[in-house]
C-alpha cells in the first residue's frame, strides 16, 4: 500500500503545480473578462478581439453593443468579442 502511494506521488504533484501555474491563472483572467464586459457602458471606448476600435453608442441586452467606428458608423458586436475597455471620464 505504501509502496502505491509513492508511486502516486508525482502524478498527484504534477496535477497540483499544472493547476496552480495553468487552470488557476485562466480562470482569473476569464472571470476579469466577465467582469469587464459586464461593466462596458456608453461611451466607453473599445477594442474588439479583431481588432475593432470604436466608442459604445448603446448597450443592447446582455450580449450586444451597438459600436461607432467612424463617423455616421455604426456596427452591433457582441459583447464577449471587446477585448479592452476604456473608460471615458467625460460619459454621463
């Protein structure tokens, strides 16, 4: 039985240091973007994950933004897509 154990041993290290220097960090940083998207609010600028920069015009439900990306142009992105959040201080 013991001699098992020791076996087992590394196996169980592995795991533990796979899970402090990989799952934990992923989820923290997943859990911030939630947050973040959560937060996002008219007049907030954006970056989307590809690469759209724009200003939130409107916030549209619980998944969609409406995004100006240049004068007069509008586009609806879903929120999980926005990548950064700037927030302007003169909004509201």
């Amino acid at each position: 039985m013991e001699q098992m154990l020791i076996q087992l041993m590394p196996l169980f290290l592995i795991f533990a240091i796979f899970y402090f220097l990989l799952i934990r960090p992923q989820q923290r940083r997943a859990k911030e973007h939630k947050e973040m998207v959560a937060a996002v609010q008219r007049g907030d600028k954006i970056v989307s994950s590809g690469g759209i920069r724009g200003k939130v015009m409107k916030v549209i439900g619980d998944t969609d933004v409406e995004v100006e990306i240049s004068s007069g142009v509008n586009v609806v992105i879903i929120k999980s897509t926005i990548a950064e959040v700037e927030r302007d201080s003169s909004a509201k």
